[in-house]
C-alpha cells in the first residue's frame, strides 16, 4: 500500500518547526535541514516525511536552563 506525501510550501514548514524563514536556509546552507523540491521556476516544497525524519532526528528541549 502506497501513501502519498504531501508537499509542503515554506510557511507550513514554518509553523512546523518554529524557524524563521532564513533560520530555515541557514539550516540547508549547513546541510543540517531537509532540502526542497523544485516545483517550477519558482515554486519549492519540502516532502512532509523529510520532514517529518529531521524533526524525529532533533533532540527535544528538556525546559531547563544549563546551569552556570
């Protein structure tokens, strides 16, 4: 059984992960945030399960400040 995955434009992205839009370029000029699909000449969208398989891979914040 085949799922589809959904493409999903820069503000979805966005409300996803909490990051700003050059956080998110920042993050793939670094190689450490899932690159786009060219859609056209100006349309990307990023695979819902890259996604979804960067933010699995990303520790969690714990709430707590480091201690001095």
């Amino acid at each position: 059984m085949s799922t589809i995955d959904r493409m999903l434009r820069r503000e979805e992205v966005q409300e996803r992960t909490g990051l700003s839009r050059s956080a998110i370029y920042r993050l793939m000029r670094e190689e450490d945030f899932p690159l786009p699909r060219r859609l056209g000449q100006r349309a990307v969208r990023w695979r819902e399960s890259d996604l979804e398989a960067w933010l699995a891979s990303r520790p969690l914040a714990t709430g707590r400040k480091a201690a001095a």
